[in-house]
C-alpha cells in the first residue's frame, strides 16, 4: 500500500522545514541617480539529492528597511528592488514587468513640511499566496538595488537592509531548470 503524504508535506514542499529563516541583505553603496546594485549569495545547498529533486529557497516575505529620511521638502523619491537578476546600473523597467524582480519598494516625498511624509519601518510585501505558498527562487545570487530621483542627496546616505523570511523547498529537476531560466531572462 502506498505511503499517504504527511499533509506539512504539501506547505514545506517535502523538506519538512516549517520554520522560517533570515536572510540579511545589507547594502552600502552611495545613494546616487545611478542605479546601484549588492550581491549577496543564496544559502540554497548546491548538491543535488539522489531523489532527482533540488532543494531552493521559498521566499515568504520582504522586509526593506532603507534607513532614509527626506531631507528636502521638494518631490523626489527612492526606489529599492530585490531581484533575481544583477540590472547593474540600469533600473529595472516598469517594476515588476521582468520576471527576475521579487519585490519593490517606492518612496516619495512631497512638497509640504519635513518629516510629513516619513513612513514607519519596516515596508513589508507578503509573497504568500493566503494558503502559505511563497515565491520560488533558485538563482544562485539575490541582488538588492537602488535609486534615487535627484542628484542633490534628498535622501540620507547611510547602510539600507533588505530582510528575507524564507524556508526551504524541494522542486523536481524539470521545475527548478524552469525557475532558473525565468528569473534570469
């Protein structure tokens, strides 16, 4: 008789890993008009199982904790985007039109007071599907980029984090090929 699967089976894609982890993205590259991006390797194991299944990572949500303050009162703003794909000084374009971006983070000040238009820390984006699915990643490398609208420094230089809920998760050979070559188109 066949083995039934366990139903924590279904959520944790075979691993059994029920509990989250982080992973920290730091940046401190120079918050310029020029898209900057770091590079920060994936903790997914690169040795393939005898069962013909690989393990990646399944990303929960997104933490982006820039660290900024509006130091001007015109409009201007700060993108931040996690990807799959290194856009090296190019923006990626219209968001999340390319497959590669994972998630965004828009900021933008207004014309009024200083410190009207702060925000609270940190912006999270949920990639759950509300069953407790995530996004699949199977790249070897996440990037966290970032730019702003005007040269005159609107924003306060300093170190912004980007922090990643994931677990782990075993795909079928096929399954992680596809993911590999979606997210590095």
């Amino acid at each position: 008789m066949p083995k039934r699967a366990r139903s924590g089976d279904q959520l944790t894609g075979g691993t059994g890993d029920v509990n989250p982890q982080w992973l920290n993205v730091r940046s401190a590259a120079v918050i310029s008009t020029t898209f900057s991006t770091t590079t920060v390797p994936t903790p997914i194991n690169k040795f393939p199982e005898g069962s013909g299944r690989v393990v990646i990572m399944e990303i929960l949500k997104v933490f982006f904790l820039p660290g900024i303050l509006a130091t001007t009162t015109t409009n201007n703003n700060f993108q931040m985007y996690l990807t799959t794909k290194n856009f090296a000084s190019t923006t990626p374009t219209n968001g999340f039109g390319d497959g590669s971006v994972i998630a965004g983070f828009w900021y933008s000040t207004g014309l009024g007071a200083q410190g009207s238009n702060d925000f609270q820390e940190p912006f999270v984006v949920d990639l759950t599907d509300g069953s407790g699915h995530g996004m699949l990643v199977a790249t070897d490398n996440l990037y966290l980029g970032q730019i702003q609208s005007a040269a005159g420094e609107p924003f306060a230089a300093g170190t912004t984090t980007c922090k990643i809920l994931y677990r782990f998760k075993k795909v079928s050979l096929q399954e992680y090929i596809g993911i590999v070559q979606s997210q590095q188109s």
